[in-house]
C-alpha cells in the first residue's frame, strides 16, 4: 500500500516547487526584460525555458495525480466544494500558463537570435512579453487562491 503521508508529501513538494519555480523565473524574467539588455534576456530567457521543462511541469503533472489519489483515500467527493474549485482555478491557471511556454519559447528564440547577431530585440518580443506579463497575473493569482483552497478547506 502506498502511504498516505508519503503522497501528501509529494503533492506539497510539488505545489511549493510550481509555484516557487514559476514565481522565481518569472520575477527574473520580468526584471531581465526591464533592463533591456539583449544578452542577459538571451540568458534568462534560455534558463526561464529549462526551468519551466524541468521543474514546473512535473510539478504541474503530479499535482492533479497526487490530489486526486488523496481526495479518494480520504474518501471526499467531487463537487462545488473546495476541491471543485480548487480544480476550476488549477484549470484557469493551467489555461494561462499554456500560452505563456509558448510565449516564453517564441521570446527565448528570439533572444538568442538578436543576442547572435547583435541586434537589437524585435518589436514581435515585446508584444509577446506583454501578453507574457498579462497571463502571469490570473495564473498566479488562481494558484494563492488555490493555496490557501488546500490549507482552509473551507466548504
């Protein structure tokens, strides 16, 4: 039998490494896009992709996986309570941050590409990087809601 706190471990783990890592490259991704400095954009940019690859999205993985195994052993149900809205905004957020790999995928390319041959960042960066920041707002914002979901427990 698999244990019940070893999951509840994981599922925790996994939320704080989503949210850390997502907070933590999009803090410095914004900040890089404000100085704008070609080279250090290409840097973050590059390291901003391998991080979402490599942290965020197990972590987006194993959330709804270890979640769900949890609610089953403790016997909850699946309805507009907590954990429906729970679901709802994990959905929302999901939503936003789908656009926003691609987004950050476009952007690294072209950061690379101006940092290669020493450009300037083109007027397409900038649009992109406007929808990027937009996005981050409901998508972060849907994940503190959710949060606070899972330790309230309120209805």
């Amino acid at each position: 039998m698999i244990d019940y706190f070893a999951i509840k471990t994981l599922h925790i783990l996994s939320a704080t490494l989503m949210f850390g890592t997502g907070f933590g490259t999009a803090f410095y991704m914004f900040f890089a896009n404000r100085s704008g400095n070609v080279a250090a954009i290409a840097v973050v940019t590059r390291w901003v992709a391998r991080a979402d690859w490599w942290f965020t999205t197990p972590a987006v993985i194993i959330q709804p996986l270890s979640g769900w195994w949890l609610m089953r052993q403790l016997g909850w149900e699946l309805g507009w309570n907590w954990v429906g809205l729970t679901l709802l905004l994990y959905a929302i957020a999901g939503a936003c941050w789908l656009p926003v790999v691609w987004l950050q995928l476009k952007m690294r390319d072209m950061a690379q590409s101006a940092h290669a041959e020493g450009h300037e960042l083109p007027a397409r960066y900038w649009t992109y990087e406007r929808w990027w920041t937009v996005l981050g707002f409901p998508a972060f914002g849907g994940l503190l809601v959710v949060y606070w979901l899972m330790v309230a427990k309120p209805f």
